[in-house]
C-alpha cells in the first residue's frame, strides 16, 4: 500500500535469515610516527634555558611552600606577621637557656653577644619577663599581706600588682631595644633588633633572686639587694655592647652611659613600687 511518499507492507511474512559475517580476526592497527612537538619543550631553545616553569611570584608571597603544603609560604612584609617568621627564634635547647642565663650572673665576661650572634632566641626573655610577673605579684602580694597581719590590720589583694608588672616588664624589654636599635642605625651602628631583644630579656633575669630575697623585713637590706641587681643588669647590657658601640664615633660613651644609667633606673622604680611593703 502506498500513501503519499510513504510504502508500508501489511500482514507479509518476511522469512529468511541474514548471512553471517565471517570473523576476520585479530586487526593490527599501525600508527605512523607524529611529527608533532611536545609543549612545553623538554630541551632549551632560543635564550630561554632550563625546564620551562609556571610564572612565580618575585617575592614568593603567593607561592607555595617546597614541602607541598596548600599554605602559601609568605614573604617580604607579610611574612613578619606570620608565626613561621619567629618559629626560629623560640627553637631552642634548655641547655642553651642555662647557658645565657648563667652568662647573665656573671657580667664582666661581656662575652653573651659574640654567643649569641648567630643564634639569638626570643624563648628564654618571653619565659624571664612572664616569670618576673608572677614572681612580683606574688611576692609582693605574700609581703603585703604578712605585714598587715602582724600589725593586725585588714588586707586587701591589689589585682594591679598585676597589671602593673606586666606593662612594666613586657613593655621594657620591648620598647628599650627597639628605641636602641633605631639610634644605633642613625649613628651608623647598627645592631639586630633580635639579638637587642635577646639581650635585654636575659639581663632581668637577676631581679627574680632579688624579689625573692625582699621578703626579708628589712628596708636596708632590700635596698641593696635592689641595687646590686640594678647594678648588675646595667652592667651586663653595657659591657657587652660596648665594643660594638665603639663603631658609632666620639658618642659611643654617652649611648653607653645612657644604657647603663637606664638600667639602674629600673632597679630603682622596681624598688619603689615593689620592694617597698606599706601597711
């Protein structure tokens, strides 16, 4: 039947069979060698040298570390507000820590700066300056309070000890160094902010002995004990950055002499406000 330019079969019986196809096997495909080039080229060509690398960043701030990690690895400015730029500078050994400290008792060596060059660490000023906060608030606390129970008074606890002692501390061995290390770079001297820093931490060291020793009830005897510490972190920090110093010209005296007068200030005013017991 036909219907328009379509042809239809109707009620036929198609019988027979397709013919099998005969299998001709196992086909070997052959592909001729590419003349196309490989890209990025594996040898140097032109004035470009090397293995062709991605762009990097100039000041690596962008890149990605060597190890592999997500993380980009900071640089220039941005690293100084990373801890990875001071994770150096608190890796360090208890041995070393002693080792400084004791160089802090005994001041006349002068030699804690040429130890400490090459390996200045921020570990054992940041343990010093807290230990001397707890020390003097409890210290001066446990006094106070002895003094008003023998004279049989009521006593109450001065949480400003405190905070007292924590801008004293943390404040001195931070902004002394640095107001140091800019006059040192206007004279021509300049010095490591890191290795001044290191150097102003351990030189507290000796008030901790001193406050523990002025729980002794006497006013004389705390104020020498005052000022052999003061005495002794003045000269310290003097001698040892006295040959250093020399560099700056005629003026090296009077920054060596400010140094030391500085310290012996400080000696004076922990004195003042935490050596001296009013009931």
């Amino acid at each position: 039947m036909m219907s328009g330019n379509y042809t239809s079969i109707d009620n036929q019986q198609v019988s027979g069979s397709v013919p099998a196809v005969p299998d001709p096997g196992h086909v070997a495909v052959k592909f001729q060698d590419s003349n196309l080039q490989t890209f990025p080229p594996s040898e140097a060509q032109g004035k470009i040298s090397g293995v062709s690398r991605p762009p990097r960043d100039a000041d690596d701030t962008f890149s990605k570390s060597s190890s592999g990690s997500d993380e980009p690895q900071q640089g220039g400015w941005f690293r100084t507000f990373s801890v990875a730029a001071y994770k150096p500078y608190f890796d360090v050994d208890t041995s070393d820590v002693l080792e400084r400290i004791k160089d802090s008792l005994f001041p006349f060596a002068g030699t804690f700066n040429e130890k400490t060059t090459n390996s200045p660490d921020l570990y054992g000023p940041f343990w010093i300056c807290t230990t001397l906060i707890f020390v003097a608030a409890s210290i001066g606390t446990f006094v106070t309070y002895i003094a008003h129970k023998l004279k049989k008074k009521d006593w109450d606890y001065d949480i400003n000890l405190v905070t007292w002692s924590a801008g004293l501390f943390y404040g001195y061995v931070t902004i002394v160094p640095l107001l140091l290390y800019v006059i040192l770079k206007y004279f021509s001297a300049p010095s490591g902010l890191v290795q001044l820093l290191c150097l102003y931490g351990y030189s507290l060291f000796v008030f901790i002995p001193a406050l523990c020793l002025s729980i002794i009830p006497f006013e004389i005897f705390r104020w020498v004990i005052a000022a052999l510490a003061g005495f002794m972190s003045a000269t310290f920090v003097a001698l040892n950055l006295k040959a250093h110093i020399k560099s700056a010209g005629e003026r090296w005296f009077l920054i060596v002499a400010g140094i030391f007068l500085l310290q012996l200030a400080l000696s004076v005013v922990l004195k003042l406000y935490l050596f001296t017991v009013t009931v």
